[in-house]
C-alpha cells in the first residue's frame, strides 16, 4: 500500500512513525509512505497558506490552491483508491473501516487545521471523510496516525505474530478475551487455572465464553 500524508505540520507525524510496527512495514515492503508539506505546494508569498474565513468567523481556514495543487501533482502520478480527509464530522472509524481501507493500493491522507479546510475541497476533491470519534482535535495528523496505525496492525507480515491481529477485539464480532502473563500468583491474585492445563480445546472455548461476558459487560447485550 502506498499512503500520501498532506500536512501542514509534517514534524508532527515524524515520532510516531518511528515506531517500530510502521518501520517494520516499512522496510517490507508493504508499506510506502510520503509526507508533504502543504507550504511545498502553494502560490503565495512566505508560504502562506491559511486565511480568514468568508462571513467572518474566528480562526483561519486552510485555502484550496495549495490542498488542490498537492492532490493533483500526486494523482498525475498515480490512481488514487481513495482522497481521505481526516474530519471530526466524517465517517466514525471503526475496525470494518479500517480492514476496508487497508484493501486500497493508493491512499491520500488530507489532514486539515484551525477551523479545518475550505469546504470546496470536500465537495470536489475528497471521495472519503473519516472520524476518529466525536470531539474536536487541533489537527488532522494524530488522526491520520491512528487510522495508519490499524490499517498496518492487519496487513498481512506487518506484526511478528501473523494472527495476532486476527484475534484482537472487534475483527470477529465482540470484544477480546483477558490475557495473562507471568508471574502465575502476584500477591495472591493469581491466574485462572485453566490456562495453565495445557488442554487447547478447552481453554480455546474459555476464551470464547469469555470474550462473550466480556462484550456483554462492555458493550451490552445489543451489540
Ligand atoms: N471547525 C471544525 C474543526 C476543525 S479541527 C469543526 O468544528 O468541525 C481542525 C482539523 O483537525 C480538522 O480539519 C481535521 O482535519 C482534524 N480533526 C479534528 N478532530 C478530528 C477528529 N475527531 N477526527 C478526524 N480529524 C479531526
């Protein structure tokens, strides 16, 4: 998969992309990346790149010239699946969102700013707004950087342990069975027997009856 960031703030994105499941990505292959500048691609002066909003509202808006530059100089290059604009009034992620957008060869990240982007841009340029949940962050990096993050957790290589994005929660329906590790007896509270038996078959339906209780106790029976 290749993703195309458009930032105003590229230094924000540098950190987490350090991390080591996106350079593991990275180096195999199943991921490329770039980040653009959106002062790279606009036709004012000082690399300006933001105004004030038309009818007088405070805050600024990102302007369309140099949004709309990036967007065609990339997809001159390549077909893009997808224009995504990371906006609190989008798309609510969620993992079927995630696994549908990690499908996509050729991805373009748009991440707004200050009171967000010049609505012509979402009418004719973005295909797809996604959310990261109802509230209002400053930017849309920290939000490109999660949806980047679960896309690469179920790319098939991306993880050490092949399966074990398969049997996070939310991929089947329902939440994740409770984990262990050692020690076995911390302070006395200690940890179920059953893991400990070496019987897979029962163990595995442990599991299954506990992700069960634990869906109902956390997202309710409805779910
Ligand atoms: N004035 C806008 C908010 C702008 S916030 C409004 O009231 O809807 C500035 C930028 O941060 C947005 O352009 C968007 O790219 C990003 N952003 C903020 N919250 C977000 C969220 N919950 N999900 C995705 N992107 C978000």
């Amino acid at each position: 998969m290749r993703v195309d960031i458009i930032t105003c703030l590229p230094h924000l994105l540098a950190s987490p992309l350090n991390h080591f499941i996106f350079q593991r990505a990275l180096k195999k292959n199943l991921l490329t990346l770039e980040i653009h500048n959106l002062r790279d691609y606009t036709p004012y002066k000082h690399g300006k790149i933001d105004d004030q909003p038309y009818g007088g509202d405070a805050g600024m808006v990102l302007m369309i010239e140099p949004i709309v530059n990036c967007i065609r100089a990339l997809q001159q290059q390549r077909n893009y699946d997808q224009v995504i604009y990371m906006a609190p009034d989008g798309k609510l992620l969620n993992q079927s969102l995630v696994n549908s957008c990690s499908l996509y060869q050729n991805l373009i990240l748009l991440c707004g700013h200050y009171k967000g982007i010049d609505e012509r841009i979402r009418e004719h340029f973005v295909t797809l707004e996604i959310s990261i949940g109802d509230y209002v962050l400053s930017g849309g990096e920290l939000p490109a950087i999660i949806l980047l993050d679960a896309m690469v957790r179920v790319m098939p290589g991306a993880l050490s342990d092949g399966s074990s994005a398969l049997t996070d929660s939310f991929q089947e329906e329902g939440v994740a069975p409770p984990v262990y590790t050692r020690p076995y007896d911390y302070e006395g509270i200690k940890v179920p027997d059953i893991l400990l038996s070496g019987n897979h078959q029962a163990i595995q339906k442990w599991q299954e009856e506990q992700a069960l209780l634990r869906t109902q106790e956390k997202r309710g029976t409805n779910y």
